[in-house]
C-alpha cells in the first residue's frame, strides 16, 4: 500500500460525486438510526412514532394540521438523534467530568424536552380540538 501524499482526501467521502455520493451517505445514515435504536429513549419514540404517524392523518384536518402532527413526532426523534451524537462525541473526548462536558450534555437534554414538551402540546391541542 502506497505511503499517502498530502494531496490524498482524509475522507473519501469528500472525494465522491452523484448518485454513488447518495449511495454511501444513505448507508451512512441508515447506520446512524441502528446506532440510534440502541438507545432506549430513541427507541420508545420510533415505536411511538409508528402509532402516532398514522393517527395524525386522522386527527389532522388538513393536510397541514396532519404535517405538525407528524412533524412534531419526527423532530423530537431528530432532536434525540442528535443529542445522542452530542453524548457520544463527548463520551469519546474522555470520562472524566469536566464542567464543560456535562453543559453541552444537559443542553443536549433541554433541546430533547423542549422538542418533547411541543411534541406533546402539539398532540394535546389537536386532542382537544377533535373531541371539543
């Protein structure tokens, strides 16, 4: 194997172009969401997701009603997603504590509940609506 030149990509990726690009970031994406079924909390809101995705096009009046809906439920599973990546990379940089690591942990934690306390407001208020 040839010795690499400063000239060669740290990421092949990077090197990629059209529908091949698509091919490895779609595989690339599709190994984040099994690392993400790993995590509990992700999970419960992907099977959630399974019920509350369809019923939403029942709740929903419109087509925009039913896209909140179910919008709702897919950033709550975004924002999990990505506050696991956060835990994760930090994880890596070191086990120790540091006051740094745990604020962008707990922030990671506060973008999870927001996006799940408007999740369930969302719901809420498509509940009452329907049955008032």
């Amino acid at each position: 194997m040839p010795a690499p030149d400063n000239l060669s990509p740290v990421n092949p990726q990077k090197e990629r172009r059209g529908i091949i690009r698509v091919w490895h970031a779609t595989g690339y994406s599709m190994a984040g969401l099994r690392a993400g079924w790993t995590e509990i909390a992700f999970r419960q809101e992907a099977i959630a997701a399974l019920v509350l995705l369809p019923v939403s096009f029942w709740l929903g009046n419109n087509w925009i009603e039913t896209a909140v809906l179910g919008g709702s439920v897919v950033a709550l599973m975004v924002v999990e997603l990505l506050n696991t990546a956060i835990e994760t990379a930090i994880d890596r940089i070191g086990p120790e504590w540091h006051d740094l690591s745990k604020r962008a942990k707990d922030m990671g934690s506060a973008a999870v509940l927001l996006s799940l306390l408007f999740c369930l407001c969302v719901w809420g208020a498509a509940i009452y609506q329907r049955l008032a």
